[in-house]
C-alpha cells in the first residue's frame, strides 16, 4: 500500500470545498461546530474563556533560596574534598583504623 505525498493536499482540498458549497448552500453547522479528523466535534460557541485555560498552572515548582544554593554548594565541596582525601591517603587511612 503506497501513499502518494500530493494525496493528502487533495483529500484537505476536497474536504474545504464541501465545507465551502454547504455553506453558501445555507447550511450554517460549520459555523457552529469544527469537525475534526477523528470525527470529535468542538463547538465553538461554548469554548471557556481563553484568559482561563492559558492561567492555569498546574506544574510543581521547586524554588530554592540563594542561601540554600551556597549551603548545598559549600557541602557538596567539602564533600568532594573528603573523598579526594580518603583516595589519595587510603593506605595511611586504613593503617590508623588498624592501629585503634
């Protein structure tokens, strides 16, 4: 089954100028309504406010200070030494804990 690319443009055409005819035939329900590929209707007419949809914010955000910043940046860098530490003085590490 092969798709021809210029097919598409022909069915979107062929579908306005139906649109088209029935309204200048004097069929109004296009105006009212918008029918969609899936064949779900919209009516036009009872869409909310866009203000309404638009202001709605339903994601979580996490806002951190600039102090909590510095304190997590400080930690993670003393963090970061003592591990540099503990890998570069392992042996004499372990042959103190041995020593206890």
């Amino acid at each position: 089954m092969s798709i021809q690319p210029g097919n598409k443009d022909e069915d979107q055409a062929n579908e306005l100028s139906q649109i088209f005819d029935e309204i200048e035939s004097g069929n109004e329900k296009h105006e009212e309504t918008i029918v969609l590929k899936e064949d779900n209707e919209i009516d036009v007419l009872n869409l909310p406010p866009r203000k309404e949809i638009h202001t709605k914010n339903n994601r979580f955000r996490l806002k951190f200070s600039r102090p909590f910043i510095r304190f997590a940046f400080v930690i993670f860098i003393v963090a970061l030494s003592i591990c540099i530490a503990l890998y570069i003085w392992q042996d004499e590490f372990t042959s103190l804990l041995h020593r206890l």
